[in-house]
C-alpha cells in the first residue's frame, strides 16, 4: 500500500522490487561471489548465480505449500545463507517476511505469529521447542518448518519430512520468479510497545529499496563492496545496511552471528576481506576491550546506530583502528537510516547524527506541530519514501504516529544552523540495551503477575557497555517477602534473557522511598525514580 503521507520529492524508482533488484544485478555478473555465510564452524560460499538457483527451487516449495502473495511467515533463524534464502523467495514472490527474534521467550514469540497471521514458521532446530510448546495456542498457524544445518542432504533441506534435490545447479540460467510490485508490504519487523506488546511496523518493498538504494550512494558503495553483517537479521538494519545496500551496488555479504563473531572480529575481516560493516555503539566498546588489532586496513568504514554513539568511544576506535565510523540515526518506521554523517571525514560533525538521507526530508517541531528554526529543541519528525505505511493491527497508533505527513519520531533534539540533527533524548521512557528497543511495559506487565507483587517500576539507566541497562522497583503486598533472585527467575520463561531487570530493589527496604512515585494520573514517574537511583542507590 502506498503511504498517504507525503513524500521526498525528485526521488525515482529504478526497480519494481527487491527480487527484480537481484535478478538485475544476477543477470550482470552470475559467477560473482553474492553471500559467505559462516555458521556453527562451517563456511559456505555461494555467487548470484548458485543463490538464484536455491531461491527458484525455495519458491517452488512456497507454491506446493499453497503459499501466496500477501501470506505472511515468520523466521526464527540466525545470520545465515538460509535465512537469505527464505528471505528472497518470499520477497519475490509477494509473500511477507516477518522474522523474529530467537531471543524471545514462547510468549512473546507466540503474539508476534498470531499477530501477523503467519502461515507458516520456518524456525532453526535449536529454538524449535519454543515454538513447539505454543503450537496448540497458534490457530493460522498451518505448519513448523524445521532447519537442520548438521543433515548430510544436499541443500535445500528444511525438516526430515521436506527434502529437496537440487538436480541441475549447473544450468545457465535461474531468474528468479518476481510476482511482487512497489507498494506491495515486503516485511513485518515488530518493535517495542508502550503497551507491553511489540507493534508490527509494516514496510514496503519500496521502502526498502528507497533506503538501501540512499545508503549505498551516500557511501559510493559499488560492485567491490563486502560488507560483513553482524547484527542480527531480525532487524531492519541487518537486512538493509549489510544485505540490500551491497546488493544494490553489485556487491556481496559476509553472513555470521553477532554474538560469537566479536572474539575473531578483526580474523573474519581479513580472511574474507570485508571492507564495510554496520555495528551498534556496544559493539566498538567490547571491540576496544579486546585489544586485538588487525592485520590490514581492509576496512573503509563502519556505520553506526541504534544509539547514542559516545564521542570517546567513537575517537578512541578511530585512533586505534584507523577505522573512520560514520554515526547515523533512524528507526524501524524509517527503513532503517534517516541522516547519516558525511562520508567526507573533514565535512562531519562530532556528536551529530549528521544530514537527512536524500530520500526523505528532516525537520523539528514543537507541541503544537510547528517547524522549528535552528538551535530549537523539539520533536523529530520525517517523511520520505523509506517512512513505513502503518502499524499491523493498530490504526490509532498509526494515526497518533503520522500526522499531517509526517512521522512523528517521539526522540527530541535539534538541528544546527547547517541542517546537521542531534539527538538529546526521548519523550517516553524507552530504554534502549545494547541496541534492542525495550519498553518498561513489557517487563511491568510479566512481574505484576507474580503472586507477591503489588507494584512494580522498570526503567534504564546508564550502562558503560551496554549504553542502558534496566533496574526495577518492586512493592510487594503486605506480609510477602522476596527476592531480586526470585523476580528475575520469574521472568526467565517469559521474555527475553536481555529484558530481565539487572538490579531489583524493594520498597520499604531502600531508604527514602515508600512507594513509586506517581502522578495524579497514577503514571509512574520514571524521573523521580531515577532520581532517587543515582542519589541514593548509584552510590553506594
């Protein structure tokens, strides 16, 4: 569906989707290397040519299974070749792509499928059990696709019971088949909630190749690029920056898991020659605590986002790596990035999130929706063909999101007299953790349920590696006692390991403090919370 909300003008679409995207830059160069996907100790590599014969035999599959354009399905895979796979066959063929983060817990993994509807799961062995344990709770659910990456069976092998032989991956030509168009949805990528549960930001296949298209011409990406793409496929930053943007420019992608790639960071670098990759803040801290320096400059830049870059981290990187980092800003309901710092190291601004994408317009506002001059704090607000179409399920939030074109961004800040932005903070209390998005709500409504509680606060505070981590305030009813170790075993089976409180605290038990403070609305007032944390707690 086409946005109704204004869009970036002089912008023009040179493709229809993604699968017409590739089957371009496939029929170029066929024997070019596209993906090397290092998973579980192995290492395979694939060109355009051997990918496009996987995703054509994957999407015969889609069609046996009954699969059509507009059905949904979800994906609980990790960084791999074969998430890539699923990934463009369904694209192409209309069908969307809703993956989900392996890290949840049954119940947060049970409303993202029913949420959206999805047909079918296709789900990595080792997480088959969280979904296993819900199925009897999923009823659009058709089938639980299982994948087995130790089986001997030639590729494609999805579960025991669908085998496929791939009998020609010689022939010389494999088009993928592309029934897709611009404005058809592409994916669902489902971020946090105020309300507890995640929202389903819906993203076109325009807006996907708006975005990719804007950060591969504001780097010079060209057919020599390999980016190296660590941070998880269940977001958008992962598909886009490291998967999409070197596809548009004819380059290729180094598959690998974030979390065990950081230790031979600098190895992966040099052996499979990556010269760009995409990263959050956290990641250059843990890679400056390792020490570990590398052999060769085969690096030409990293982007960074999610969070707030630190100006030390960020000079301290550059001087040990030689590595320039370009700090960028932009969320889920923009693709992916909205500004970025120039490339040009001697035009950037330090602390700045840097100028608008050319592909969709930047401005601040006040209350009263008013554009705001320079030097004035207000909210940030975009509009562009990388701004998404509307939340799945959730009209008043659409609504409440996008006004009068413009997406409302709910993070403050302002811009400088040479339209450079800088972010000072959010409106809500969100907290954002090593990257992932984390509202309160979503921990308060899974502790309000212990039988002991009778109130609870979460909220984040600073964290030097993680940039925030989260604390909580706990009341328990009269005559109960408990314990920050059994709060946080309460969570464990109900959401994910990253959102469990690092530190819970007690009422009556701290001093100075009675009973969470809250407003005549009975809003609970997360600043004087935090307040009380660094005078009395941060301390100690």
């Amino acid at each position: 569906m086409k946005p109704d909300h204004k869009i970036a003008a002089g912008h023009e679409f040179i493709y229809k989707s993604v699968g017409s995207l590739f089957n371009t830059r496939y029929r170029k160069t066929p024997q070019s290397t596209f993906i090397i996907s290092i998973y579980k100790n192995k290492t395979e590599s694939c060109t355009y040519h051997e990918f496009a014969v996987k995703v054509s035999l994957t999407q015969s599959y889609f069609k046996g299974k009954g699969l059509q354009k507009g059905d949904v399905i979800n994906i609980i895979i990790e960084n791999s070749e074969a998430f890539l796979i699923l990934y463009m066959a369904a694209l192409s063929l209309g069908i969307v792509v809703c993956p989900v983060n392996y890290n949840m817990m049954p119940p947060e993994i049970r409303f993202i499928i029913n949420d959206s509807k999805a047909r079918m799961v296709f789900v990595d062995e080792e997480y088959t059990d969280k979904v296993e344990s819900i199925k009897e709770e999923l009823p659009n659910l058709e089938e639980i696709v299982v994948f087995d990456y130790d089986s001997q069976k030639e590729w494609p092998y999805f579960n025991i019971n669908s085998v496929f032989q791939n009998t020609d991956n010689s022939q010389s030509e494999s088009t993928i088949e592309n029934n897709a168009e611009l404005w058809d949805t592409g994916v669902i990528i489902y971020t946090s909630g105020t309300s507890g549960n995640p929202k389903g930001v819906m993203l076109s296949q325009a807006n996907m190749l708006a975005d990719a298209q804007s950060i591969a011409e504001w780097f010079c990406f060209d057919e020599s690029i390999r980016t190296l793409c660590i941070l998880p496929l269940f977001h958008n930053n992962g598909q886009i920056v490291t998967f999409l943007a070197p596809l548009w420019a004819g380059g290729s992608t180094i598959m690998v898991k974030g979390n065990v790639s950081l230790y031979s960071f600098w190895d992966i670098v040099s052996r499979y020659k990556a010269n760009w990759t995409s990263v959050i803040p956290t990641i250059l801290s843990v890679l400056l605590s390792l020490r570990k320096k590398p052999e060769a400059k085969l690096l030409q830049g990293i982007i960074c986002g999610g969070a707030l870059l630190p100006e030390k981290v960020q000079l301290e990187f550059e001087k040990n790596f030689g590595v320039a980092v370009y700090e960028g800003y932009g969320l889920t309901e923009t693709t992916s990035f909205s500004c970025f710092n120039p490339k040009d190291l001697k035009q950037r601004k330090l602390g700045s999130v840097g100028k608008p994408l050319p592909v969709n317009e930047m401005c601040i506002m006040d209350e009263d929706e008013n554009q705001m001059g320079s030097g004035v704090t207000g909210e940030i607000c975009i509009r562009g063909y990388n701004v998404f179409s509307q939340y799945l399920n959730l009209l008043e939030k659409t609504l409440l999101s996008v006004r009068n074109g413009w997406f409302h961004s709910g993070d403050f800040g302002h811009r400088d007299k040479d339209g450079f932005y800088y972010i000072e903070g959010r409106k809500d209390d969100l907290i954002i953790k090593g990257g992932e998005n984390i509202y309160p709500g979503e921990i308060e409504n899974v502790v309000y349920n212990h039988p002991k509680v009778k109130d609870c606060a979460a909220l984040g505070i600073q964290h030097p590696v993680w940039g925030e981590d989260i604390i909580m305030f706990v009341d328990l009813k009269e005559g109960e006692r408990s314990s920050q170790e059994e709060i946080r075993k309460f969570c464990e089976d109900k959401i994910a390991v990253y959102k469990i409180p690092w530190k819970v605290f007690f009422i009556g038990e701290t001093e100075g403090l009675n009973e969470i403070p809250k407003g005549p609305t009975k809003k609970i007032l997360r600043n004087k919370l935090l307040e009380y944390y660094n005078d009395m707690l941060n301390k100690k």
